[in-house]
C-alpha cells in the first residue's frame, strides 16, 4: 500500500517545465451508497501547467468525469468521500472551505458541458447568463458593461452577429452555437484553468472539429491549462499534450500523448487503440471492442481491475488477481501501471498488436 | 408575442361559446328528449296547477315556444344586451347579463349569483394565496434536503393533508377555535371594503381549512418538481459559474419548477372560483357554491344554468392567464 501511493507522487513530475497549474494527489472520491462504497476515483495523480493540455481517456464509468467534478467542487453530495491532494496555483482545495471554491469555480476554473442544449437554462438569454457568469466575480461591474463583456466573448468564440445573438435563447442557437456559447460562458473570467467534459460528444462530427480548433485557439490566446475529458481518442489526440487513462477509478497509463499513441504500455490502452477507426492507417476488416464490461465501482476487481478483460493477465502468474500494480515508469514521462513484464508487454505489442492498429 | 396573445384570447372565447351551447343544450334539450313537454317547462315559473291561458301566457313571454336554437340566440343576445319580458302584469327588464329568470322567485339570475361572487372570490384568493406560499415553500425546503427529518414530516403531514376532506377539517376548527375557545366565533362575512379586518378574521378558519387541503398537494407537487429539476444539468452549470447556492435554487432551479405548478393553480383557482361547495356549506358562507346547492335543490333551471357558464367562465379565464403567464416565463412558448 506504502508503495502504491508513494509511486504516484514520486512520478507526477510536471510534464511541461515549470511549477504546475494544478497539482493533483491521490485523489480518492469515494460515495457511501446503499449498494455499498462506490470508488468512483481512486487514487489518481497528476500535474497540469498553464498552456498544457490534458486529456483523461476511459470508458463511462471509469472516473474521469468524477474526476473533474472533484476538482471544481461539484460532486455535490453529503455522501462523497474525498481525500488527496488538489492543489490550484498551490492552494489545496480538498481543505478548503466549500465558499472559497465556490468564489474560485468560474473565475480561476472553469467548466464546458457534455450537452450545451441540457448545460444551458432555457428560460434565460445566452447573454443574460453570460452576464450572470461575469458578475458573480465582477459584482462592481455595471450591468452595461457586462453585456459588453458578454458580447465581445460571444464575438470572440465566433458567433457572426454578437450584439443580436446575445439576446437569442439557447434553443434558437444551433448545437455548435450553443457550445461556443458555452465556452464564451466559461471563459468570461478569464480562468486559468479549463475543463472540457465531452465537450464534443453531443454536437454533430462536421462542428466536433470547429470545437476542438476552437478550444485550442483560444487556450493559446488565453494561456489556461486544459483538461479534456472524453472516451474518443480522436479527440485528445487532436489537443492533448498528454494522456491519462482511467480504468476503474484509476489511473492505468500516463504519459506525453505521441509517446502514448506510439507505444503504448497497457493492455487496455491497446484495446482502446484497437477501437479507434483510423483513417491513416490500412484498412481493417473490423474495429476490435475491448471485450466484457466497464467494471463495478462497489465491487472492483482484485488486483488488476482489468484482469477480467485482460487477453494476457494469464501471462503476470496470478499476481493480476491478487496484487494492484503501481504506476511504474517505463520511458521518462511515460508510465503505466501493469504487471506483465516489460520485455514480454514490449514482445506482445510489436507482434500482435501494432500490426493491427 | 402579440399575435399569440390574441390568439388565446380568441380561442377562449370561442371555448366559452361551446361550453354556453353545451350547458344550454343540457339544461333545454335533454329534458325534451327525456319527455318533458314544452308546458311542463312552463308550469315551472307559475306554480301547481296553472290555467292552460297562464302556461300559453309563459311560453309566448319567454319564448319557450320558438325553437331551440332561436332560444339559444336570444339567450346569447339577453347576455350582451339584456331583454325585455312580460312576465307577469308589468313588463320586466332583464339587464346585461341576462341568465335569465328563475322559476322559484321570480328574480333576474344575474344580480342573485353576482352577489355571490365577492364571498367565494374572497374565500378563494385568500386560500389560494395561503397554500401557495405555503405549498411552495414547504416543497422547496423538502426537495432541497430529501429524506431529511423536516421532509418525512412535512410530507407527512402533506399526506394527511390531502387525505382530509374540508368537512372534516372545518368543522374540527370550528369546534375548537369557535366553540371550545371561542377566539374566533360569530363568524359572519363581511365585505373586504367595508371592514378588511373583520374580512380577514372570520375568513381565516375557511381559508385554513381549504388551504389545508390545496398545500399539501402543492408541496408534494413542489417537491417532485424540485428534485427533478434540481438533477438538471442547467444547475450544474449555475453552480459551475460560483453562483451562491440560494441564488441556484431560486433563479435556476424554482424558475423551472414552477411552470407546471402555475398551470395546476390555475386550474384550481378558476375550479374554486366557480363554487367551493363544501367549504361554504361548513362555514355557512353565501358564496356561489351555496347558490349553485340551492338551484339544483329547487331545480331551478335558469340558476343553474347560470351558475355553471359562470363556473365555465372563471375556469377559461384562469386558463387563459396561466397560458399568458406561460409564454411570459417560458421563452419557448412564446415561438412555437
């Protein structure tokens, strides 16, 4: 156990230089549910600097969007448990009050939803809850001033016609609309650091890419850290300066994205690969699914929580079953958190797996 | 905006035709076609054993000979511009709006029921505005702590609330507050201009009694609506932005509660306002509820008619409130 939480901490060196944005600890958010312990995040680690991207991979119910409710204080119920360290600009918001992450959540972090037309209030302008967003940290600033505000954001996330569009509802925007609306909504405070929660899933493939490009713009113009959550490796490909994946709660592999794209170290990231359509790559007769289901969070596997859908856990001599394997690093940078042996994971991945991704 | 605003006001109109053509057709067809004659009808205005001269006198003056729906358009016409009838040896003036005559006393409907409404308007606004501060609040505060020990009570009591009948709960306040300690006895009402202290103190048992039942089912409505919408991902954003947890509740959360419970009030305030039979009966207050009691005992069949277009006429026009008041809180209304 020492050693499992000593490995993490000892591994999440900054991967961009500099001291970290955000500096995340073993990170256990735990929920007390009449089924039982749901370990929805269990012991994850990262750091994150201004500028970077990070992007969090794992099927639904792997943690990942727990995650980032974690760190903007939004896993809004008496029964979660949480412990571990986060820590924004150095100031641990695990032991802060829940006011002083209430003031720090839209003005130093802020958050874009999965499903902008569920994300918005239908019953106010986009304008009127840009406005909202803005004065809740600026409460000196006029109301004038915050719809111009408002509308240089809406302008600055590219929607033609700001000074209209403002007063539109959210159901006369498209669905592109109203996530660049979110986003201006997001951005309003100048946060430093972004949250992007399946910011693509919900919009239609032709504007998932005008998103992404935005996002990406305006973090260079801006200089936030990002943290982009989603299942679709296209997407954290597309953005991410580096990868975490989660199965189960944990972290399984983490690392700079090429190097994780490139050679990939755990077995479920090979899967996840293998799942992905490419369109670089020859064509294959099928996609291969990583076989079974996402595991229980009340009752997590033994050991590996991937050893019930791991092809080679018959190859680690039982200790899949038995024994949690640590994050190891295997490149610098680069680690993953399995228990096969290198040389035998580096033999499966050149032999059966590369070859068909 | 305007156009749908013009647009309800028509269709409630139109609404309101049909519930007049209905209710007449009712109370003037359907006796016909279950046998009654056109002289048994008459008969009703003059008592036992008329002299046919006195029936054919009746059915000339009241037009009872014509055919329906000649009497159906001069019904229509008396209630815009009232009519003339010779009932008996003077020639009397039915004024606008002319329900007609009644059977027993001879009397214009209208000026009996109008009389009516300020007792059952004040029994209803006075209830109704009780069970919705109090409905409203008391869901809030439940859906915003669920399962906690003020939510099993208040939705315990809510239960037995709902449970009650006015009946029972009326009568149990009046034995206790005007008998057993007659804090508040003598209860007689009194109008809102003359004396509105006098109004509020011998309406409050009535208004308890009936809000009691009315909040309970407002507060479970409440409740549900609150859970629901406070799980939408729209709060999740609010609370993204650092809005405070009071402000995400009541901008956020019960803005969008609180359109399915406008629509329900307004149902029930226009229902009320149509007659609350019971609750009149228990406190003997001489609302429209009483004087719908007393037509139907009488068979008196130009009162009840009248009784129930004015019914009809509060429920339309509370409809056509809650459907303006919608497209005011509701954008989305408004467009479609």
């Amino acid at each position: 156990m020492t050693e499992l939480q000593k490995t993490p901490a000892r591994a999440a060196a900054p991967a961009g230089g500099g001291e970290p944005y955000l500096s995340v600890r073993d990170l256990r958010i735990h929920f007390d549910t009449d089924d039982g312990l749901v370990r929805s995040v269990d012991g994850v680690s990262f750091d994150l600097a201004k500028g970077r991207t990070l992007g969090i991979v794992g099927e639904s119910g792997s943690g990942k969007s727990v995650t980032s409710l974690g760190i903007m204080g939004l896993h809004r119920s008496k029964r979660a448990r949480i412990t571990g360290e986060i820590r924004l600009d150095g100031e641990d918001l695990v032991a802060a009050g829940p006011d002083r992450v209430r003031e720090l959540r839209g003005r130093e972090m802020a958050m874009i939803f999965q499903d902008p037309l569920t994300a918005m209030h239908p019953y106010y302008t986009v304008g009127q809850q840009i406005v909202e967003a803005y004065r809740v940290h600026h409460p000196q600033a006029t109301k004038k001033q915050a719809r111009a505000r408002a509308v240089e954001m809406l302008d600055r996330v590219g929607i033609p016609q700001p000074d209209r569009r403002v007063d539109d509802y959210p159901h006369q925007f498209s669905g592109g609309m109203r996530q660049r609306a979110m986003i201006a909504m997001a951005l309003v405070n100048d946060p430093s650091l972004l949250i992007a929660d399946e910011p693509t899933t919900a919009l239609d493939v032709t504007v998932q890419a005008q998103i992404l490009d935005l996002i990406r713009d305006l973090q260079e113009e801006f200089g936030s850290a990002v943290i982009i959550i989603t299942h679709d490796l296209g997407v954290v490909a597309e953005l991410a300066d580096d990868i975490l994946v989660m199965y189960g709660g944990k972290c399984v592999e983490r690392g700079p994205a090429e190097t994780l794209f490139d050679s990939p170290e755990h077995p479920y990231t090979w899967g996840l690969l293998g799942s992905m359509p490419r369109l670089d790559r020859e064509l294959q007769e099928r996609l291969v699914p990583v076989k079974g289901t996402p595991p229980s969070l009340i009752n997590v596997p033994s050991g590996c929580a991937f050893h019930p859908r791991c092809p080679y856990a018959a190859l680690t001599g039982g200790r899949s079953t038995e024994e949690t394997p640590g994050l190891t690093e295997v490149a610098p940078g680069h680690h993953a958190a399995c228990h096969l042996a290198l040389s035998e994971r580096h033999r499966i991945f050149t032999e059966e797996i590369a070859p068909r991704l | 905006m305007f156009a749908y605003i013009i647009r309800r006001i028509l269709a409630a109109a139109v609404l309101l035709l049909v519930v007049s053509a209905v209710t007449f057709a009712i109370f003037f067809l359907l006796p016909r076609l279950a046998g009654e004659t056109v002289d048994q009808l008459a008969t009703q205005y003059i008592g036992k054993n008329p002299s046919p001269d006195a029936i054919a006198a009746v059915k000339k003056n009241l037009g009872l000979d014509q055919p329906l729906y000649t009497q159906y358009w001069n019904f229509l016409k008396g209630l815009v511009s009232g009519a003339e009838y010779k009932f008996g040896p003077e020639p009397a003036t039915c004024h606008v709006p002319c329900f007609g005559y009644s059977f027993k006393n001879h009397l214009e409907v209208w000026p009996e029921l109008s009389k009516r409404i300020p007792v059952t308007l004040s029994l209803a606004i006075g209830a109704a505005t009780l069970w919705l501060v109090s409905g409203v609040a008391t869901g809030v505060v439940s859906a915003l702590r669920p399962r906690s020990i003020f939510d099993r009570i208040s939705m315990g009591i809510a239960l037995a609330g709902v449970s009650l009948p006015v009946f029972f709960t009326g009568a149990l306040l009046l034995t206790v507050f005007s008998y057993e300690w007659p804090i508040l006895d003598n209860l007689q009402y009194v109008n809102f201009t003359d004396d509105p202290l006098m109004w509020a103190r011998n309406l409050i048992l009535p208004w308890i009694s009936l809000a009691f039942l009315y909040s309970a089912l407002y507060a479970r409505l409440t409740r549900a609506g609150m859970l629901e919408t406070m799980s939408e991902d729209y709060i999740r954003t609010a609370r993204a932005k650092g809005l405070a947890e009071r402000k995400v509740v009541t901008r956020h959360g019960l803005r969008a509660a609180l359109t399915p419970i406008v629509t329900i009030f307004g149902m029930d305030l226009g229902l009320l306002l149509g007659g609350a039979l019971i609750t009149e009966q228990v406190f003997s207050l001489q609302g429209v509820g009483q004087f719908a009691v007393q037509a139907i005992s009488d068979n008196d069949l130009p009162k009840i008619l009248g009784t129930t277009l004015l019914a009809a006429f509060f429920i339309v026009l509370c409809n056509l409130v809650v459907d303006l008041l919608y497209a005011a809180v509701d954008p989305r209304v408004r467009l479609s």
